[in-house]
C-alpha cells in the first residue's frame, strides 16, 4: 500500500477542533459543537460489498425488480424501501450486474438520457427545485445512480447537505409517499417502460 494519500493525515490521533468547511455553510444542518472522530488506520484489504464476488452475492441481482417503482428492458428504477422526509429519493440500476468501470457502452450511451428523462420526469411532480444525482458506490458493486428532489423554496437544504436532512427530517406519510413514487414512473412510463408501483 502506498502512503501517498496518506501521509498528510492525522491517523490514531486526537481529533482537532473544527474550523471552517461545510459545519460553516448555512446548509449544514447541525448547529453547536462538533466533534471530528479520531481517523482510524486504513484497512486493508478493504472488506468485500454487496455483490463483489458476482451476482450471486447481490442484493439487485437476487430481487431485480424489487422496490422498482419503473423498469425497462435494461434498467430499474427502485426506492429504498421506506418513505423519505423530501420528496423522492430514488436508485436508478442496470438489470445487468455492473459497476460504472465495466458498464457495457451501449449502456453507457443510454445512461445520460435516461438520467435526463428521470430529472424531468420528478420536475413534472411540480415543487421541485432541483434533482441531484450522484454515484457513490462504497455499499454494493452493482452500479446505482441516487437521484435525491429538493422542494421548492427551502433553501436551506440546498447542495450536499440535502440527503443529511432527509435523515433528520419527519418522513412523508407513507401514502404520500407511495403517490409521489407512482407519479414519477407514469411521467417516466410516458417515454417507455414499465409502472411497477400500484
């Protein structure tokens, strides 16, 4: 293991006090004392994620159509199971067991489309600011894009703080939920695919 990115930090040692950075930002959704925890040593190897060893070992891959709410012939659309405090919190998945560095190209090609016609297919819910997407990747091998909705005119949960405050924020109400859900993939549906929300 290299130390290249690692030797500037402060391993097994007392935390320092927080200056500046995001707990400074007006989006930060916390107010008071922080504490950064102690950084602990690397571990490796790291341990394996859902789905490391093949599709046999993943989660997507057992139940495809699991929590979808829309699908095709290639991709779902999926919740996590449980309703958000913002509006839509949603997981988009190849059928196909992939990550991002081995998407086939011809599913690559169809993925910034498909990006683009989810974000307006929740834009079409109305009261939406904005759509964040992001991949992060560090639970499950099986590459999942997070679509996250911010409502309109809280600006306070602008950015990268937005998906902190819908862990903190009261939940929708489930049948609120389950409705914003089925709106987004009949607006998605329109274009093609499957409905799989009731």
């Amino acid at each position: 293991m290299t130390d290249r990115f690692l030797a500037h930090l402060p391993i097994g040692e007392p935390p320092v006090p927080f200056e500046g950075g995001i707990p400074g930002w007006e989006i930060f959704p916390f107010e008071g004392d922080l504490l950064v925890k102690t950084l602990e040593p690397p571990v490796v190897p790291e341990p394996a994620r859902s789905g490391e060893s093949g599709p046999e070992d993943c989660s997507v891959c057992r139940d495809p159509t699991g929590q979808a709410i829309w699908s095709d012939e290639r991709w779902v659309l999926r919740h996590l199971g449980e309703p958000s405090a913002i509006p839509v919190v949603l997981l988009l998945c190849p059928r196909g067991h992939y990550d991002f560095d081995d998407l086939p190209a011809g599913l690559a090609a169809e993925l910034g489309p498909l990006q683009q016609r989810i974000e307006r297919a929740i834009h079409a819910l109305g009261g939406i600011a904005r759509v964040h997407i992001s991949k992060v990747g560090d639970g499950a091998r099986h590459l999942h894009w997070w679509f996250v909705a911010r409502p309109s005119g809280l600006t306070q949960l602008r950015g990268s703080c937005l998906v902190m405050w819908d862990d903190v924020l009261p939940k929708q109400p489930e049948a609120q939920w389950r409705s914003v859900l089925r709106e987004v993939a009949l607006n998605l549906a329109a274009d093609g695919g499957t409905v799989h929300i009731p």
